[in-house]
C-alpha cells in the first residue's frame, strides 16, 4: 500500500475578538484554498478548523515531510487568510508569518509544522492535538506518560506489542541539535532534559523497531524573531491502537493539568485545560491555555472524521481542577511563579519596560 503523510501545519493570521478565536470568513478561505488543491491532485483529503486565534490545516497528501509544494499551499493559504484578516480588522492579522515571501519551507517562518509519513495500517486510528496559549514544550509531559509511563499506559506492561518500549526524539531548541533515548532503559537520562521544557522538547517517538509513534512542532516563535511575535501554541499527531498506545492511553494524561508556560502576553504559567472544540476560545486572562484533540480515521488517504475527543464527561473534573489551579496562579498577579522567569521573561514584551528604566539603577557603595 501506498505511503500516506499527514500534516498539520498551523498560524496565527488573525484574531476575532483579540486573541481569542477565528473569525468564520478565515476557515472558508482556507477550505476554498485546499478544496482546489485536492481537485488539482496535490493532496488526498484535508480539515480545516481553529483552536483559540490559530488556524488549523490538517492535510493528507503523497508528497512526503517537508514538501515545498506542500508548504507553498500552506504559506499561500495562510496569506489568503491575512488578507481577509486585514480586510476585517482582525487583531494582529499575520502575525506568525515572519517572512515576506515563502522560502522552500514554512519551519523557521513561523507557523508551526508537524508532520509524519506512514503506511496505512489496517485501522489507522490518529489523534491531532492542537494548543493554544502556551508553548511547544507542553507536550512533554503528557508524550511521556502516554509512551513511558506505566502508571499511564498499561500496555507497557501487559500489551506484547509495547512492552519493549519507544524510542525519544528530543531537541534542544536554543543549540539546534537533537539526541535519541530509549525507554525503559534510558528514562532517568530522558528525564533530566525534558523536564525543563522551555528549551529540551520531544520532537518525535518511535517504536523500537523505528516506526513513527507521534510527532510535535517545536518551534519557538521567539527564538525564530528575537522577539515577543506570540506564543508557539503548538500542535502535536499521535497514532493509536495496535503497536501503539490506545485512544484512552494517549488521552488519560490531560486528566491532570499540566504546568505550562504562556496565557496572557505568553508571560505567565497556568494550567492546560482540555476542551472540546467549541471551548477552544481562552477569554479569561487571554486563557487559561486550551488544548483541543480530534480523532480521525485514515482510509486510503481521507480523513474519515473528525471525533471531538474531548467532548467527554470524562474531563470535566480536569477542567474543574484548572479552574481551581487558574484562580490560585492568578492570586499572584505579576508575581513569580504566575509570572515566567526573567530568563524567559527575556522573550517577552519585558525588556523594552526594563531598557526604559536601566538609567535608574546605580551602584551599591
């Protein structure tokens, strides 16, 4: 059977109202956009939705990770979407479009970019996440419990399929280079890098026999610009069931909320809270940071879906919890740990206040 990829590839072109959700005329865009690329045979079948102020494009195609032609879709479509961004008065109308024209390649432009190529099994269960409000180290967590943790994914142990483990892809996003670990083996060593997300993020997972598990952008808009452009609000593809782990074993992490950096000015921690696609709209202090997930079926290429994933009872206490969580964080106001950092306040809209007053600061005698 033929390979398939899969690809989400995400931007910022437009708030409605703030930074809070995608205004309608953008997604018709974009569905116009793909609907004639899939007539002119570039890709098999693609999706178009939001999550917070990012648009989303999920899109199957023959082209391998990487394609230029893939890419100028996205690019293009994404100019499309500005455009009518523009027209609409939309808050910060292409933001993460870094460049002024398209150069082979959307990563280091600033949309984020996940993608994998595979071929279909039998039943190709995938699971798309999408976060906004937070940044690209905020898979971490939950990709370890999902292919490292027992107390999670009970098909390390009991499943012959996964009892050997996975194999890690990890960044270091300021150096640009990468390393490999393997589980159980290597878990204490993978541990010390990607539990300092901000700079060490898992890229990729493997099986061990080298077939691709799941995959995340990482890129970092700041480090991309120099400066505060947004946060990353990343994306991340999971595939499900057989050699991997189950729809419940990938989903059971968002049961506790996460730490993540971002929310309001990408400034501040606060908890990810799953929503179903419909709550994907952060108002309250630009927050908290969401993360949607929708469930697709691949059938010879087309996306059969999508399923709401968290749309589900089942999180409701998650949610709950966030809320409790968002409340004691925001009781700190701008202090620290609700405030980033200063390290990481370095990518913020921070320095400009602190260059104002530096002539204030004299010597201690």
């Amino acid at each position: 059977m033929d390979r398939i990829t899969l690809s989400v590839i995400k931007a910022d072109v437009g708030g409605f109202v703030g930074h809070s959700s995608v205004y309608d005329e953008l997604i018709e865009e974009a569905e116009d956009r793909l609907e004639a690329a899939v007539k002119d045979d570039l890709i098999v079948d693609f999706h178009v939705t939001a999550c917070g102020d990012d648009l989303q494009l999920v899109m199957t195609h023959r082209k391998g990770v990487d394609s230029p032609e893939i890419h100028r879709l996205a690019w293009e479509t994404f100019e499309a979407c500005t455009d009518v961004a523009r027209g609409l008065k939309l808050y910060g109308a292409g933001q993460d479009l870094l460049a002024d024209a398209f150069a082979g390649n959307v990563k280091g432009m600033g949309p984020g970019v996940a993608e994998m190529e595979f071929t279909e099994r039998p039943s190709e269960p995938v699971l798309i996440f999408m976060a906004d409000k937070t940044s690209a180290g905020a898979w971490n967590l939950p990709l370890y419990r999902m292919f490292a943790d027992p107390f999670n994914t009970a098909g390390l142990v009991i499943s012959p399929a996964m009892h050997d483990g996975f194999r890690f892809e990890v960044h270091d996003v300021k150096e640009n280079r990468r390393v490999f670990f393997d589980t159980p083996e290597e878990l204490y060593d993978l541990l010390v890098f990607i539990g300092a997300p901000g700079r060490y993020m898992v890229k990729a997972v493997y099986t061990k026999k080298g077939e691709i598990a799941a995959v995340s952008s990482t890129q970092r808009l700041a480090l991309i610009a120099g400066r505060y452009v947004g946060k990353d609000d990343p994306v991340c593809i999971v595939r499900s069931q057989g050699d991997f782990p189950a729809v419940g074993e990938v989903l059971e992490p968002f049961t506790m909320p996460h730490i993540v950096e971002g929310w309001m000015r990408g400034s501040h921690y606060g908890p990810l809270m799953p929503v179903p696609l419909y709550h994907a709209t952060p108002s309250r202090f630009d927050g908290p940071p969401r993360v949607v997930c929708l469930g697709f079926q691949i059938a010879g290429g087309r996306l059969v879906g999508p399923r709401d994933m968290f749309d589900d009872p089942g999180f409701d206490e998650a949610r709950r919890l966030c809320n409790v969580i968002a409340d004691h964080f925001r009781r700190h106001g701008p202090f620290e740990p609700h405030r980033l950092p200063m390290e990481e306040m370095e990518y913020t809209t921070l320095p400009q206040v602190m260059e104002r007053l530096a002539g204030r600061w004299e010597a201690i005698l």
